[in-house]
C-alpha cells in the first residue's frame, strides 16, 4: 500500500479511514463540508488530526496517540506529497522555469540540474515555450500547467489536487484534462472533484464522501453506473430510489411501486434494500398518469425548470426529467405544477444496495 490514513478531527467531525495503493489515482467526490479538502490537509500537513496516523510509502507522516504517549509529526516540506489548489499560487517574482526548478533546487540539486529538471518537466506539460514568461504574463490554463509540473519536479510520492480546473475557463479545461491524464499514468494520487468527467478520466476509483466519512468506494465506472449514495447519482446525472425489495423491483416507504431490469446479484444478496436509477432523458411528462406498456408513474410537483443545452431539466426536488422546450410549452409547465414522470420499465436498473 502506498498511503495508509486513519483521522479524526472532532471539531469538523471527521473521522475517515483511507487506503489508496500504489500507482491508483482517486477521486473524492462530496458535497460542500463532506471531508474532502480536510482529507488533503491532513495528508500534506497543513492540519493537525486529533488522532490517527498516516502512512505513505513506509514513511510515517503522522502518528498521534492517546495523551501522555509519545506521536510522531512529520512536517509538510518532508512528508513526500506535492498539493495542487484550485489557484496556481506560483511565486510571482519568478519565470515559470524557476518556478518549476524551485522543487528539485530546494532538495540540494545544483542551479544547472534543477534547471534541466525544470525543462524537462515543462516538456511533460507541454509548456516550454512559457519558460521565461512571469506568472502575469501566464493564462489561466498556462499558469496551472506551470503548477502541475511545479508539483510533479518536486519528484512527490503522493500527488493532492483540489479541483485543479474549477477556475479555468471550460474552453481550457479538456486540453488540461487530457494532460493531467497523462501525467497521472501510474502516479499516486488524490483528486478532489465534482465533475463526472474528471473523475471518469482520470481517476481509478471514487470514493465519496458525506459529513466527514466515506459512503460509497468503488472503482469509477461501477460508482458512476450503479451509485450507492444520493450525491454520487447526482454527480452521475442519474435519478436514483431506495426502496425495499419486491418481485419485479422495489416499494418505497411512500408505497410506490418502481419495476424494471433487476440485476441478479439482487437475488443473492440478504438486504432487504435495493435501489433503482434511472436518466432524466428516460422521462416523460404527462399531466395524469396514462395507460400502456409496463411503466413506473411518480407523482411530483415541479419546483425549477432550467436551460441544460437544447434540453429543460424539469427537477422536483427529488428526480429530475429532461424534455424538449416544445413540450415544456405544450404541457404549459411551470414551478408548482403537480404532474406524473412516467419510465418505461426496461429503462430502469435495479440492484442491491
């Protein structure tokens, strides 16, 4: 294993237990206070657990233990792990190539080879050709590539990166993305996200978080495809429902009936909880509850209609439904307004908890 965590901070009630193994890149995803920037702080160093320990690559970062008994602090300049923050944070009175030659300079490198280590990693980022511009010279796109090789000259064992694209323009962010995952191959690695895309394109596996604990840990796909947790099937674009098993689907605590395409493992499995996902484009909306195929009909009253490209996002607060401006219109929908989503049963899965 290259990272091994366990920490509680009482105050932010936090309390996770983490193990990412060499090489894996990780996403943590979570609604605003879950843990996750507290995660990466207690790794780099810059917050102070009340308890647990930390382990990266057999170094001990952290081992703090009940009062009275001896802990281990390692400080952040010595713990083997680079942070990259939503901001570039480079030092403004350097060009981007000493900006990036800082790392291997400070770690006793003469000038000429951490220079060398600074083109080199440039070149990784497909950034040399800013090599002598100052961060005011830089985009933001161009500074946080600055940034990235910043992080990686200083040769990390574990690299922490908070949303490094939140503040780009979303015309930057794929080329950056496509170079981050390159650069990521076989590195290990945390990344705080709320993005689909990222997770799905550079992240091994997804590990949500919730009020300071993990809910949900599973490779990315599975997470995004078949979600555990109400934040993960939100960031995966899915309507999801809990409910209890029945023959042919579930029945929620409100007595809805949901069927459609259960997953065997459902049958093998002693919970007596399944979930169901469905896509908001899956839905159509009817003003009463029509007859026909096998369907599963909700009741819901409409709470916000919002432009989502050449789609309305019809939400409800809790299931969402994506339909044409031309239906919007012809059903004359509006905020307040109670009407039936209704699926087709064959577009919903169904699986064990």
């Amino acid at each position: 294993m290259s990272l091994e965590l366990s920490a509680q901070v009482t105050d932010r009630e936090f309390d996770l237990d983490l193990s990412v193994p060499t090489g894996q890149v990780v996403a943590l995803i979570g609604p605003n206070g879950a843990g996750k920037s507290t995660t990466l702080s207690v790794i780099s160093g810059l917050l102070r657990p009340d308890r647990g320990h930390a382990i990266l690559d057999g170094q001990t970062l952290f081992d703090l233990k009940a009062p009275g008994s001896a802990s281990v602090w390692t400080p952040p300049h010595a713990r083997g792990v680079a942070l990259l923050a939503q901001e570039p944070l480079l030092f403004p009175h350097l060009s981007a190539l000493d900006n990036v030659a800082f790392g291997p300079r400070s770690t006793g490198q003469s000038k000429q080879d951490s220079r060398n280590s600074g083109l080199r990693w440039l070149d990784e980022v497909d950034a040399r050709e800013f090599a002598d511009r100052k961060p005011a010279q830089l985009s933001g796109g161009q500074a946080q590539r600055i940034a990235v090789a910043r992080a990686l000259a200083a040769e990390p064992s574990l690299l922490l990166l908070d949303e490094p694209m939140a503040a780009l323009d979303v015309a930057v962010a794929p080329a950056l993305r496509q170079m981050l995952g390159r650069v990521l191959t076989g590195r290990t690695a945390l990344l705080v996200t709320h993005d689909a895309l990222d997770a799905l394109l550079l992240a091994d596996r997804v590990v949500v978080l919730e009020d300071g604990r993990i809910v949900e840990d599973g490779a990315t796909g599975q997470v995004l495809s078949r979600p555990r947790s109400a934040f993960a099937a939100r960031i995966a674009g899915l309507n999801m429902i809990r409910g209890n098993r029945v023959e042919g689907g579930l029945r929620t605590d409100d007595g809805v009936l949901v069927s459609g395409r259960v997953d065997a493992t459902l049958d093998q499995t002693s919970s007596t909880e399944a979930i169901a996902v469905f896509r908001p484009s899956a839905v159509s909306i009817f003003e009463q509850p029509p007859g026909g195929s096998p369907q599963d009909v909700f009741d819901v009253v409409i709470t916000e209609l919002e432009p989502q490209g050449d789609r309305i996002r019809v939400r409800t607060g809790q299931l969402n439904a994506d339909v044409t401006p031309a239906a919007v219109a012809q059903l004359g929908l509006t905020p307040g307004q109670r009407v039936s989503f209704v699926v087709k049963a064959n577009e919903v899965d169904i699986y064990p908890v």
